[in-house]
C-alpha cells in the first residue's frame, strides 16, 4: 500500500494505495497487540503501552519527514515501504517466550522491529492529513474540492482498516 501510495500516478490508485495502508496497518495492529500480550507475559500490557507511544512517535515524525524531503510525500512513502520490508524479513515468525525480566527488553530484541510499520504507518496518516489538502490546492483544486478528495482518502482508508472485521 505505502509503495502504490509513492508511486499513484492518479488519484484512484492513491485510493487503492490507501485501502491496502489501511488493510496492513489494521492487521500489524492487531497482530503486533496480540503478540504483545502473549509473548511478553505480565509485562505484555505494559508493552501494548509502549506500542501504543509509538503511535504517538509516527504522529510527531511524519510531517518533519515529509518537510525534510522537500514537501513530497512520494519519497517518504517508498521509503517507508523498504523499511516495512525490511522490517518483514527481519522480525522472527515465533518470538522466544519471555522470561520473568522487568522493565524493557533490550533494544536489541528483534520482536521491537514489529513496532516499525506503526511507526510508518501512523505518519504517513497524520502526513497526509497535515499536507494532503494543501499539497491538492498547490496544485489548482478549490479548498472544497481537497478538502472531499481527503475525505474520500481517509474514508478508504478507514475501510481498509475495517475490511479486518471481514478477514479475520
């Protein structure tokens, strides 16, 4: 979803982009929540906490982002998803069992990288909330007009999220 987004050389295909985001955010949510939970034992609400912080961090991180990458979203998007894959290959399939430790794993532990597509995905939503209307009047669409064509691309996006009451 995030490369389609980079990639979109019309605004359907952002759409289609947007869906699958949508889609892949909601199921990392629920997957990465769940493992948090269970493989991290008594520590594992604590941990879900911590997940949800790095919500926070893709909030605050997106827009600097895209302001560093001169304002296009493009760039920002592929990168995101070569970190999402990199993320994939990297991240153990079964994470060993925790022990009885206290406070946080060490940031050596690989089960953090599933914290990575939340991070990407959170900023790449609070972004184009931030910049998709103004980046659509840059280019000669009326307020009104940016301001339905984001709603249409939060509106694919929130289904994308909720097509998990359907596949799971």
């Amino acid at each position: 979803g995030s490369a389609l987004l980079g990639l979109a050389p019309s605004w359907g295909l952002a759409l289609v982009g947007a869906v699958l985001s949508g889609t892949g955010f909601g199921m990392t949510v629920q997957v990465v929540n769940r493992r948090f939970l269970k493989d991290f034992g008594t520590r594992g609400p604590g941990m879900v906490g911590l997940v949800n912080a790095v919500f926070g961090g893709g909030a605050i991180l997106g827009p600097f982002v895209v302001l560093m990458a001169g304002g296009r979203p493009g760039p920002v998007l592929l990168g995101a998803a070569a970190l999402l894959a990199l993320a994939a290959a990297l991240a153990p399939p079964d994470p060993p069992r925790p022990g009885a430790a206290r406070g946080l794993p060490p940031l050596a532990d690989r089960r953090l990288l599933l914290l990575l597509p939340i991070l990407l995905a959170v900023g790449i939503e609070v972004s184009l909330t931030g910049f998709g209307a103004s980046a659509l009047i840059d280019r000669g669409l009326s307020p009104e007009a940016a301001a339905r064509l984001v709603s249409g691309f939060f509106l694919a996006y929130l289904l994308g999220r909720l097509s998990l009451l359907w596949l799971s």
